[in-house]
C-alpha cells in the first residue's frame, strides 16, 4: 500500500503546549499512524514554550509580513516528533496560554494568530517546503479551521483535507470586516463560503470544505447533528452527513501506564491491585484528606467549565459525603468553580481536597489513588479522562453522553453478571441522576470482590489508539479517491 504522508494543523501538542485533550491527541496520533504506514508532521504556532522545546531548527521560508509582522517557518523536531513550526513573535511571542491573555481574555487579535496558522498550513499543503508535499492536510478545531477554506479558494493543486471537531462549543467567530484582511475573496461571504450568521466562522469554513470531517466519538458524530447538540452547525453538518465520521480517541499507553508511572507511589497491575492502597494513602496526604484506607475516594481532573457538570458534585456534595466519603479534585477553568470549590475543602476539612490548577504528576496521583472518577458532563465528545481512569483500575462515574456513553460499559446487574461491566452511566445529567449513580457506586464499593471485578474488567478494556489510528489511516486514502 502506498504510503501517505500527513500535515496535521494543530493549535496544542502534548507534551510542549497542553490546555486540554486536543494536545493529547494530536501529540499521540502521529505514533499510532506511523504503524500505519502514514507519516505525520505537525504544524504548530511559535509560542515561547514551543520555541524552547525545539531542536534541530532550521528556517525553511521568511515572509516579511504575515498579517502585521515578519515571520519564518522552521523545521524542527522534537520527543522525537517532526514539527513544522511558524515563528512569528508578533502573534506568539507572548505570556498566557495560547488562547487568553494573563488575565483570562481571548487575545483581541486571535483572527489573525490563528488565520496565520492556517494560512501557513495551506501553502504547506501547496508545495511551500520542498521535499514534504503532504497528501492530506488534516485540521484540528477551529484554530486550524481556515487551512480547507484557504485551499479551496486557490487555484493550484491541493492535497486531500480533514477537519476534526474536538469540541464544537469553541467555533472561532470574528467580525465579517476581517474578510479581506484574512486574505478570503469576497465570494467566500456567502452562507456556503465562510459566513456564519453574518460573522466569519473558523470552524463552520473548516465543515464547509473539508473533504471528509471526524469527529472524536460515533455518538458525537449523531449528537452534532442535531440542534441540541449542534451549537448552530447541525444543519451544515446533517448537509454533509455522509462525509461526517466519529472515531473514537484512545490515549497514550506509553504515557498513562500503571505498571511503570512515575508520578506513582506505587506502581501496580491487575494483578497487584493492592498497589493502588499506597497511592490511596500518597494522595489523602497530598489533599489533606483524612488517611482512611476503607472509605470511598472519588476523584475529579477536570477543566472547570460549564460543559464539565461539576456545579452538580457542589450540589451533590452534603449528601455524597455523608457517609464519610472523599473528594480528591484537580481542576482549572471558571473562577465561580475554582472559588466554591475552594469553598468546600473549608467546609469540609478532611473529606474534599482540592487542586486548582493545572499538574500533569497529580492528575497520574489521582488516577492511581482514588476509588471512582467522576466525569458528570452536560456533553463530552469524547472525553479522556475516563479511559485513563479504567487503565489506572479507577472505577469512572459517567453521564451517558457523546464518547462517554461509547467508551464505559455500565455496572447493571446484566453487565455484572456476565462479566463486562467497566464503570457506571447515568442519565439524566442533573443532580438526582448523578445522585443515583453515586449510591449505586457505595453499593458496590461495599462488595470489594464485585468491585475488584469491574476495576479488572476496566483495565483490560482496549484505550490504546491501535483502532483509531487504522481507521484515520482509512479515512486518509479515501480522501485521496476525491481530490
Ligand atoms: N487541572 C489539570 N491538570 C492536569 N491535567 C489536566 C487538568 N485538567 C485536565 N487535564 C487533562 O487534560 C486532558 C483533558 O482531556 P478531555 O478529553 O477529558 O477534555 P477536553 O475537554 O480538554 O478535550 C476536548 O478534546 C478531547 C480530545 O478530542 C475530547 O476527548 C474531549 O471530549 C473534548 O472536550 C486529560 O488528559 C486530563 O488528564
């Protein structure tokens, strides 16, 4: 078979630049592909952090004025990744994270940053950098949402495009005057070009003209479709549904591994399970929770947003721990979440810790430490979390929705029976179904051997990217059978 050749466009990629789960998977698919036989270089903006991880650079273009500034395209490589990076310290070279100021507002001039990006990405996929044509441009969210628009506008010869939906509730809409600005004929104006609801959309011009577009979850792909779940892209996306895939994420197994994490205090096996006790007791001290082996101890890792449903823990919490139960919580996002939160390790002192900000080592802790995860999402695409969850033998607490109804198969008295159960779903998401759930949980907590069966059954579960990988490698040479 022919092999393929991939630029991916990504705004994040772990382990240089993480907000959320976009860097996690763009930083793992380019090693699952490889077993595909499909080479991956990824695009990346030049932020401080990125320019730092970067070795062996070597300038492959100047351009004397990219939106405002002079700006290079390097080639770099780093963990062991091939990079193209664009250097342009007037759009990147600035504190905060990518997205937002130091004070949590999005960078007045995020169109341009992240057009750039794109616009870099298309001339790639046209033949800017000599030896590296690539036969798919494939673009993550709606940073990199202009690179399809961009080639569609030109007039030369173009590789295949991806768009991919890790989120749809960030969809990159500007005001209509940037058009000309942003290099985009005025034809693109038009309810089938870039316009959306009288403004520029990123990602609804990335859905407009991309070849084929993913999502991170078959029931996401279903929910985007519909107005609940489609944030104003439904109808487009339900336009173009026999183009739209849902492939599930996996995670790193490299880096999310019990048997050899580091950020453990112990490490463990399904088959040495008491390992997890130390972990236990590593992470009540962590959080100032009482040291109790036997009560439950639920876990969160989260970004704080509405989408997260963790206001429902904060309403749920006086009966949740009334029995002596446990909070370990990790999490940064809004300032209400991060504040009541705060709140309720005061309140109650020994049974909710909290974290509140951002920690890769704690986040393994949590993972290898506490009893259940709780994943309450109002929507989740895919969500990551709970598959590293039932990797660590951490038994996840799910709404059924998007990827997390896909990936946790509920504890029912079915389920156990025959021996498949991985973790508990509940519906709907609001506080009596989480509630619900939550007594459930203690229930079989109280049976340790039943538990024990599900945390097995949980680590046996396939989250690798093995599948995935094959069915992007799939998706790619079918794009190729269009162009
Ligand atoms: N405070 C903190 N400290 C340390 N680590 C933290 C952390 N908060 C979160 N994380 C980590 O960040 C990642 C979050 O990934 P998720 O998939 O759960 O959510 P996110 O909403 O960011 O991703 C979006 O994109 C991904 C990828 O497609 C989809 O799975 C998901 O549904 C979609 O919302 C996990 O690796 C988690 O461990």
């Amino acid at each position: 078979m022919k092999s393929l050749s991939v630029l991916s466009v990504t705004s994040e990629l772990f382990p240089i630049i993480k907000t959320g789960g976009l860097a996690d998977v763009a930083g793992a698919l380019p090693f699952a592909l490889a077993q595909e036989g499909v080479r991956v270089v990824s695009l990346l903006p030049g932020y401080p952090v990125v320019m730092k991880a970067l070795e062996q650079i070597d300038t492959i273009r100047e351009y004397p004025d990219l939106f405002g500034g002079a700006a290079r395209l390097v080639s770099a490589s780093a963990h062991q990744m091939e990079l193209f990076v664009l250097d342009a310290p007037h759009l990147y070279d600035r504190p905060g994270s990518p997205y937002l100021t130091p004070d949590g507002r999005d960078w007045p001039d995020n169109a341009r940053r992240f057009a750039a990006l794109a616009r870099i990405a298309a001339a790639i996929g046209q033949g800017e950098v000599a030896g590296f044509i690539p036969d798919i441009v494939h673009a993550h969210d709606w940073q990199a949402g202009l690179a399809p628009a961009y080639l569609h506008y030109s007039d030369l010869p173009r590789p295949g495009t991806v768009m991919t939906i890790h989120n749809i509730s960030f969809q990159g809409i500007f005001p209509a005057d940037l058009l000309y600005e942003l290099g985009l004929p005025p034809d693109a104006f038009t309810v089938d070009g870039v316009e959306y609801y009288g403004q520029i959309g990123f990602l609804k011009a990335g859905l407009r003209f991309a070849d084929r577009v993913t999502t991170v979850s078959p029931t996401y792909a279903k929910e985007i479709q519909t107005p609940e779940g489609g944030m104003g892209l439904d109808g487009l996306l339900r336009s173009r549904s026999k183009d739209v895939f849902g492939i599930l994420n996996g995670i790193d197994e490299s880096v999310w591994d019990p048997s050899s994490d580091k950020s453990l205090a112990a490490t463990f096996t399904p088959d040495t399970l008491e390992g997890r006790e130390a972990n236990k007791a590593a992470l009540q001290a962590r959080l100032g929770l009482d040291a109790d082996p036997d009560t439950i101890l639920f876990g969160v890792v989260s970004r704080l947003s509405e989408q997260k449903g963790l206001d429902l823990v904060l309403a749920a919490l006086p009966s949740f721990l009334a029995d002596g139960a446990q909070l370990a919580l990790l999490g940064a996002g809004e300032g209400i979440l991060e504040d009541s939160f705060r709140a309720a390790s005061i309140v109650y002192p020994g049974q909710v810790g909290c974290v509140l900000g951002y920690d890769e080592e704690l986040a393994h802790l949590i993972q290898g430490g506490s009893d259940a995860l709780l994943v309450p999402s109002r929507f989740e695409p895919c969500g990551l979390t709970q598959l590293c969850a039932m990797r660590y033998g951490n038994v996840p607490v799910v709404s059924r929705v998007g990827g997390l109804a896909d990936t946790v198969i509920d504890a029912n008295e079915m389920a156990i029976a025959s021996g498949v159960a991985t973790g508990f779903q509940f519906s709907p998401v609001n506080l009596t179904g989480l509630l619900d759930a939550a007594n459930r949980v203690k229930m079989l907590w109280s049976d340790r051997d039943s538990w024990r069966r599900v945390q097995k059954n949980g680590m046996a579960a396939q989250v690798g990217w093995n599948r995935a990988a094959k069915r992007y490698a799939q998706l790619y040479r079918s794009c190729l059978e269009v162009i």
